[in-house]
C-alpha cells in the first residue's frame, strides 16, 4: 500500500465511518468488540489509515464489515479503495 498507507485519496471515509459510529452512540470499544478486531484498529479505519492492516486485502475486508455494521453502502466507501 502506498501514500502511507492511505489507500483513498480523502480523509471522508474514515470521518463517515466515526460521524456514524458516534451519532449511533456506540464506543470504539463496542465496535470493536461487534468487529472482534482490536481497538486501535476500529481508530486507524476512522483515520483513513490503513498501515496496521498489512494486507490491503485485510483493510479492504475490516473497512467493509464496518460499513456493513453501520448500516453505510460498503460498496460506495470501498469505491476509491486501491
């Protein structure tokens, strides 16, 4: 992954994904718990940051099942995914 591991060229994804999160009332602790992955990485997809993952099939996978779980059009956020 390039760009520093920013795979969508803005910063909308991840800020959709937490305005989200945060008008549901949901912690990142919940989603996290919900997504059985870590925390941290709950924070990285909200930072549009997607170094942790390793794999950009990894963080391709986690940003889809968070959009799933949020009731958002994971095809529309995956769009801009390269």
């Amino acid at each position: 992954m390039s760009g520093g591991g920013r795979c969508l060229g803005d910063r909308q994804t991840g800020e959709q994904l937490r305005s989200t999160r945060v008008t549901r009332g949901w912690s990142v602790q919940e989603v996290a718990g919900r997504l059985r992955i870590r925390p941290p990485l709950i924070e990285a997809l909200e930072g549009d940051d997607y170094t942790p993952f390793g794999a950009a099939t990894y963080a391709r996978g986690q940003l889809r099942n968070y959009a799933r779980l949020l009731g958002l059009d994971d095809h529309a956020l995956l769009q801009g995914f390269r």
